[in-house]
C-alpha cells in the first residue's frame, strides 16, 4: 500500500494530537528511538512499552494479558526491542458495521519508522483480537510478504483490496485467549468468595 508523503503526516499529526484522549501507558515520543528503559515491557506492573499507546478502557485486558500470557508477553518484549516502531490501540465503534472485530493500518516509512493504528470494535473479550493485531504487527516488523503471499500460500489471503488475514495472527490471538482461560488465577484477577 503507497501512502503520500502528505497523507503520512497529516496521520501522524493527527495520532499525536488526539493523544489526549489516552493513558499515558506510551506516547509517540519526539525521540524515534526510546531510551531502552521506557521501552522495557513491565510485566509486574502491566504496563507496555512507552512506545505503545492505549486507551484507558483497556487497561484491564492489557495488564491480565501481561500477568497470565507467556505469548503475550514475548510479542510484548519483541515491541519493546524494535527501534522505531509506535503502535496505537484505540476503541473504535465505527468498526460495528463491519464484519472484522479488528483491524490494523500500518504505515511504513523511509526512516525505518512505523506507525501500527490499532482498533477493536468491542471492549468485550478484546484480549484475542489485540494479541491478533500486535502479531500483524510484528509481521510488519518481520518483512512479511504479505502481496506475495496472498494466494500462493494457504496461511495469507486478502480480505478486502487492502487487507490480509494470516494464520500466523489467528494463532497468536487463540494462544493468548487460551493462556488466559487455563492460567491459574492469581490476588486481583477476580471476584473473591
């Protein structure tokens, strides 16, 4: 997918300008290289990388995913690890009317930047859907072929003229949802008799 250059920044402008509407889990630094302490995973504290963005709602999702996922957590270390890379992860109820429960649009750019946008349409469940989307995500990191692979390969299709569905992310997301159902349940993850 080509994006002009004038496109790129004015989504970038305006990722950073509704920057007030989010946690400050992470923000798009003016830095595009993060120190390595604010792109450190804290799994203790649930928190992701400064580089990652996420809206307050999902808060919850995202420190039970750190607590109990094993794969979550290494997607979360491999965010952490890649210079130059900013993901946003927003509710977005537009999504209703679509047949996708999530979706990511990624751009690229010739620094070596990228920009992941994150949205989920609902806030129930969402822990399948966000680990889904952070592995498209680290497809992007990886170089994935995804324009080439998409009906050479039975593990990439399109879904629409600009979107793709692989196995690798299905999989990812039905690991974490199950990592979560069968992980002993520690202090604070629910109701208490």
């Amino acid at each position: 997918m080509q994006i002009h250059r004038r496109y790129s920044f004015l989504v970038v402008a305006a990722l950073i300008a509704s920057n007030t509407m989010m946690e400050p889990l992470g923000a798009f630094s003016a830095d595009p290289v993060p120190t390595l302490a604010s792109r450190a995973c804290d799994t203790d504290n649930g928190r992701l990388p400064d580089t990652v963005q996420i809206d307050r709602i999902l808060l919850s999702p995202i420190r039970t995913m750190l607590r109990r996922s094993p794969t979550f957590r290494e997607q979360c270390r491999r965010v952490a690890a890649t210079r130059r890379l900013y993901i946003r992860v927003r509710l977005n109820g537009a999504l209703i009317d679509y047949r996708f429960r999530a979706r990511t649009r990624i751009l690229r750019f010739q620094s070596g930047v990228i920009i992941a946008q994150v949205e989920l349409r609902t806030t129930w469940s969402p822990e399948e859907w966000i680990a889904h989307e952070f592995e498209h995500v680290l497809e992007q990191v990886d170089r994935v072929p995804l324009v080439e692979l998409a009906g050479k390969s039975g593990s990439v299709w399109r879904t629409a003229d600009d979107m793709f569905e692989t196995e690798r992310a299905i999989r990812a997301g039905r690991t974490v949802a199950e990592e979560i159902r069968h992980a002993p349940k520690t202090t604070g993850d629910g109701f208490v008799e």
